[in-house]
C-alpha cells in the first residue's frame, strides 16, 4: 500500500469510531490544560524501503499538554541513520478529525549527519494524535528532503502520568 493511501486508512479507521457527520471535522478550542505524558521513540516506515534505513527508533521524551490545542515536547531517540538525535519543540494541533487531533510538530533536531553535520536544524512534521484516557498515539508524516533526511511515517506511542 502507497504511504499516502496508508494514511488516509488510518485516519479514517480512527475517525469512523463514534464520529456523527456533524461533527466529523471540527475546530478544537484551545481551552488550558494540565497534563504530562511520557513518550516512547519512533517505529518508522521509510518511503526509502531500499537504503537499509533504522526503523525501530528506540528513545524517550515527554510532552507538556498546556491547552486543548498545544503541548510543548522534548526528547532522544536513535535517528534513521542510527545516531543518537533530541527534539524539542511544540505540537501545535487545532483541528479533530472526529477524535483525531490535526496539526504539526514544529521543532528542533540534531544527530542526522548529512543535515549541517548533525547539528541542530528546524522541522515541521505534519502530526496526527488519538488519545484514548491515559493512553495515546503520535502519527508524524515525516517529509525527505534532498539526500539528507528520510522521509516516512512514524508512530509514537504516550502514556499519561496525570
């Protein structure tokens, strides 16, 4: 299956749960919140399948829910070439797509070497999230860019510790 038709299935697949027409696409208010979350690395599906990339992107963050529409994020993890990389930054995510949340991750990175020689650099990573009580999922549509970054579909896994 094409990475976009995959994406397209599983925002559907999460959307379709309980979704009424009316409120299939909504804007979120940005009303505060209070909540801290602890996040897992990345497993990736690289658009690349041939250049023997690391998948399994084993690492540690945590993320700030400060409002319905934002959390402030950091974190480590082991990059597609297999070095070590942080982030931090913020998810910015305004819009549901029934109890899908909509918007990007705007951050920094460091660790990918063809990229200013693994020094920090700023991303935007479209981002989908499904959080169902204490438990979640971030979906970052990862865009390549020229020889220096891989792009694909990555998976986050988040635990809410209040």
């Amino acid at each position: 299956m094409k990475p976009h038709r995959l994406i397209a299935v599983l925002t559907l697949a999460c959307a379709g749960a309980g979704a009424h027409a009316d409120d299939l696409f909504t804007k979120i208010p940005a009303d505060p919140q209070r909540e801290l979350w602890v996040d897992s690395g990345f497993a990736t599906y690289h658009f690349d399948r041939d250049k023997n990339l690391n998948g399994g992107n084993r690492g540690i963050g945590v993320e700030y829910r400060f409002s319905d529409t934002m959390a402030a994020a950091a974190g480590r993890f082991v990059n597609s070439d297999r070095f070590y990389s942080n982030y931090a930054g913020v998810l910015w995510q305004p819009y549901a797509l029934g109890p899908v949340r909509l918007g990007a991750a705007i951050a920094a990175f460091d660790g990918y070497p063809k990229m200013r020689d693994r020094g920090w650099f700023p991303a935007v990573v479209p981002t989908f999230t499904y959080e169902y009580r204490r438990v979640g999922v971030n979906v970052g549509v990862i865009p390549s860019y020229k020889d220096r970054l891989y792009g694909g579909i990555s998976v986050q896994l988040k635990v809410r510790l209040f």
